[in-house]
C-alpha cells in the first residue's frame, strides 16, 4: 500500500491544483430522469502492482464512492484487439481483430470486418444517446487512414491519431471531420482533459443524456517515430513520460518484490521458459520505468478530481455513471520479463474496474468474476437498450442485490493472443522479436477453486493453483506434453478439490474447446453446451466421477496445428461443434495432447 504520508501529500498538492482550476459559468440541468455515463479507459495500467494505491483523488472519487471489481479481467492482453472486444461485447475470435496493425488487426481490420456500423456508439446513437470520445480509440488509427472512414457513432469526437499516439509532448488529435492537428510541447493527457471537459459542456447544454468516453495514454510507454529521407521510419521507445510537476514523485518507489519478480528459477511456459535472469542495470531500468508509470498516472487522477468538480457543478454526478478501466494489464520484470503485456499471466490480464452511480455501493469490493466482453451488454442495461445476440458477454451486476444474487454464477474468463511479441532489451522496447505467442487460457474461480489453464501452439501447457500459487510459479501441467505423450506421463499426485490434477485438467480442456470458438450463448454458458442434458453449470459439477469418461476420452483435446500470427481456422485445431454428440473418434486416450 501507499505509505500514508505520501498518501497525504499527493491528496494535499492535487486538491490544491484542483481548487486553482478556474470553471466556466455552467448551466445546472435539473430533474434529469434518464443516466449518463462517463467512461474512462487508460493504456496500459497495472492492477498486480498496485498502480491504483498511488492515486488518491481517483480513491477519493470513485473507489471509496463506488464498487472496485477485483476480478475483472481483460480477455486480449494487448490494445487494440482487447478495445474491440471491450466496445463491441464479442470475442476476439469472433471479430477477427487480433493484432495491433494489419492484415490480423489495427484501425483498418476493424474497418474491413464491417464493425464500424456495429459497435456500441452507433447502437447508443440509435437510441437517441448522444456520444463522445476523446484519445485513443485504437492502434494504426492514423493521419493516413482517419477518414477511410471516420469512425462512426459519435456526436462529437477528438481522436488521438498515429504516429502521434504515444509521443507524451507531441500529441496530434484529429476532431470530428476535421483535418488532424499537433500540439508541440503540450502534455497529451492534460489536453485530452480539456477536450473531454469541452465535450461535457456540449453534452450538458444539448440537453439530451450522453456516453462521454475519456481515453489517455498513460501509463503507456512513450513511442517517438520519426520519417527519415529515404522513406523509412525510425521508431524509439521510451519509459512513460509524466508532466513536468509529477516527475519528482515516488523517487523511493520499486516494482512489487513478489515471488515471481525477477526468480532464481524460471518459470512460465513457452518463450518465457527460456528467459534469463534480469541483470541488476536491467532491474534498475525497470524500477525506474515503474516509477514513470505512476507519475504518468498523476495526469489522469487530476483529470478525474477535475471530471468530478464539473459533474458536481452541473448537478450530475447522482445521476451519471462512471466506468475507470484499462485496456490491458502490464508487466515489468515478473517472470523475467522485460516491461510489456501479450502475456496470460496475472499481471497482464487482471485489470481495475471501478463503477461509480446511481444505486451501486459505496466503498465496496467484490470478486465476482467479469471481463471487458462484459461491459459493453452492462452498458446497454443501464441505457434500458435490449441485449444484442451476437453479444459473447452479459451484464455485470452493478447493485449489492444483484452482485449478491448472481455471485457463484459467473466462474470464468476466456483469455486468447495470437501473433509474436517483442521483448524488450537494453531499455528499448523493441528489441527482440519473439514468435509463437499464440496461446488460448481460461480463468476459472469458484467457491473452493482458483485456477488458470493455458495451451500454447508451442504444445506447452500450463496449470496454476492460483490460491496455492498466486504468482505463478509453480506448474501443476507436466513439462515436455507432445502429441505422443500418453497417460503414463502423467507423474504429478497433486488433488485440487479432491480430484487429480489429471481429471480437473480434463474438465479444463473440455471448457476451453468450447471457448476458444464460442459465440453467444456458448461464451456464456459453456458447460451447458457441453453437456446439454447434464445438469452441469460449473466445475464442481463437471468434476462428478460420471463423467469422467466424457471428459477424458469423448471431447477432442484443444490443440494448434500450427503458430499463426492470426486467427486462421485451420490452424487452430478442432472446433466445438453445437448439437454434436462427442465421440472418442479412434482415440481413447485423453492425455494424447496437441
């Protein structure tokens, strides 16, 4: 936790900054019946090591007033496809945006798929909402493509744009149909404030309720690309940059020393394997990094102290929601791993989810398990806006009645990566390119369970007791599984919930085979379409000695046929098949694996 006396201070000198921000004369809209929504999403942040202790006014306004969702997870450990999943409800897999640039991902797959007429500004736009977005929507949006077309949906837009994105002093926005503008020498998240305080006022003096959604950059790290003579580009990463009066803060202030940080052992699976030890320069770079990430954070807790004065002062604050997310976790040097995300691990994937409003308890922390596929079905129901089919996620439970009533029925969380990732070294973090990142995961939580699975299209596989080994160090999944491994591989005598690891890894699988190509209702309800007439709806019961056969020798195993930097139907493996009656298909043995 924050030592309180830094606590103090960062209370003290931002309400002080607060105090000095002068408003405009605002015209107070009373009797308002129907809600706002306020949705702020950063880039990049932590929840594993504790960015949301360093800041105080967020604290203040949203987690002692609002409900926390310590298990909220991302469900695509990367920008761009992990905000495609968040604004349209749907898997990965099923939009087809699994990268950050072309041809797998970025701005123009989102465009290609035709989800620019199908995302949730257009449907709320269609409900009469007025809409608004400022920063980052997402990667390859750029001063080339910005208008081939221009995202649909909002009433009013200011769009960070590429190359632009990520440079902290050098921002460039390009607003409603206009062309884009830079702002040399301007801190990015101090004007995507000002816009978003621009938009508040249109929003408030349209007189209609509105969607205003508020996207910085931090705490990403900071990307310089510059055009050279011949044509090519030279692209230089960089810590995160905070603005100028938050530089000093924190000098004392490491990454979390957790069991994980830097080990002696390795650990992980795949690629992560075969990483070495971080030097001490290397760890030293990445406490420093760290220490760039909450003070580039400091922007955003003073824009959020701000947000709250001017929905004081419009009289809205009892009658708007508010949403504090991020796209996507982050690590820096668990595992020894060099800073970045892509990764299934904790840190990567568990994210803060914050919701502040009308009938949702103050200062109140749940674990009931939700993920981004999630928000954009919460966001219509509090719109009063009908569910949408194709939505892979449901509703969040936003009240104690309804967190309370629905609390042992949300148990997991689909989790998927295609493509490679860099690795960074010597401080830059493009450094070295690393393939066959493509991994399907599931987090699975329950009354007396804690558990997450992955299969890699490397053929690793892994399996933590996340209550036993919250950091995850310990693989319960025998190393060195191959297509000829056989049950008498299976050495390991560790029981989870009375059972062998062999049989829970089973049910595991099962699980994920129908999660890694689910749609609708399959997402939601993935043991119902497993076993239909099985009266099976959660683990404990799917771990019944009945079915062990079913589990073990009737549901092909998942496996990849291939490392793809997409998602290529063919080189993923068998397919869940609804209505189909799994046989053993030749092969009785459940532990011949991928």
């Amino acid at each position: 936790m924050l030592p309180n006396i830094i606590f103090s201070f960062l209370v003290a000198f931002l309400n002080k900054l607060s105090s000095a921000t002068e408003f405009p004369n605002l015209r107070t809209r009373q009797n308002a019946t129907q809600p706002n929504i306020v949705f702020i999403l950063t880039d990049d942040q932590d929840l594993q090591m504790d960015s949301m202790n360093y800041l105080p006014l967020i604290k203040k306004h949203l987690s002692d007033q609002g409900t926390f969702y310590s298990q909220h997870y991302c469900t695509v450990a990367v920008c761009c496809p992990s905000r495609v999943n968040l604004w349209t409800g749907r898997a990965a897999h099923n939009t087809n945006v699994t990268d950050l640039v072309p041809p797998y991902g970025g701005y123009p797959k989102f465009i290609s798929q035709g989800l620019n007429d199908n995302y949730l500004p257009v449907w709320l736009q269609q409900a009469g909402y007025n809409t608004y977005y400022v920063g980052k929507l997402f990667n390859s949006h750029s001063t080339e493509n910005y208008n081939q077309p221009f995202p649909a949906g909002f009433t009013g837009s200011e769009f960070l744009l590429d190359p632009y994105t990520y440079q902290y002093y050098n921002p460039g926005f390009q607003r409603n149909k206009d062309p884009p503008v830079v702002y040399p020498g301007n801190y990015s998240t101090d004007l995507v404030a000002q816009k978003a305080f621009g938009f508040l006022d249109d929003a408030v003096n349209s007189g209609s309720p509105f969607f205003l959604a508020i996207a910085p950059i931090a705490p990403h790290a900071n990307v310089n690309v510059t055009f050279n003579a011949n044509g090519t580009s030279t692209v230089l990463t960089s810590g995160p940059m905070p603005a100028i009066k938050y530089q000093s803060l924190f000098p004392d202030a490491v990454v979390p020393r957790t069991k994980n940080f830097n080990p002696d052992t390795p650990s992980g699976a795949g690629w992560v394997r075969q990483l070495p030890q971080l030097s001490e320069p290397d760890v030293e770079r990445n406490d420093e990094w760290y220490r760039n990430r909450l003070r580039a954070l400091q922007s955003v807790d003073e824009m959020v102290d701000q947000l709250m004065a001017r929905l004081e002062q419009y009289n809205l604050l009892d009658n708007t929601y508010i949403f504090y997310t991020t796209d996507n976790g982050y690590h820096v040097g668990q595992h020894r791993l060099q800073p970045g995300k892509s990764c299934g691990y904790e840190e990567d994937i568990n994210v803060p989810l914050v919701v502040r409003g009308p009938g949702i308890a103050r200062n109140m922390t749940t674990d009931i398990v939700t993920s981004h596929t999630d928000l954009a079905p919460t966001i219509l129901k509090i719109f009063g806006i009908p569910m949408r089919e194709e939505f892979d996620g449901s509703a969040i439970p936003l009240t104690p009645e309804d967190i309370s009533e629905i609390a042992t029925g949300r148990e997991h969380v689909n989790v998927e990566f295609w493509g490679n990732r860099y690795n960074p070294e010597d401080g830059n973090a493009y450094g070295k390119y690393l393939v066959n990142n493509t991994y399907k995961a599931i987090r699975l939580i329950g009354q007396g369970y804690n558990l997450y699975y992955s299969v890699w299209c490397s053929h690793d596989h892994e399996l933590y007791d996340m209550d036993a080994d919250p950091h995850q160090m310990e693989n319960l999944f025998p190393l060195g599984f191959t297509k000829n491994s056989t049950l008498a591989s299976w050495t390991a005598n560790e029981t989870i919930l009375g059972v062998s690891t062999l049989n829970l890894a089973s049910r595991l699988d099962a699980l994920m085979f129908v999660l890694k190509s689910c749609q609708g209702d399959e997402c939601r309800e993935p043991w119902a379409a497993l076993q239909p007439d099985g009266n099976v709806s959660n683990l404990k019961e799917a771990l019944q000695p009945k079915f062990d056969n079913f589990y073990q020798n009737q549901v092909p195993r998942v496996q990849f046929s291939r490392c793809e930097p997409g998602h290529i139907i063919d080189a993923e493996g068998p397919q869940f098949e609804p209505n189909v009656i799994y046989s053993d298909g030749g092969d009785p043995q459940w532990a011949i694996w991928t």
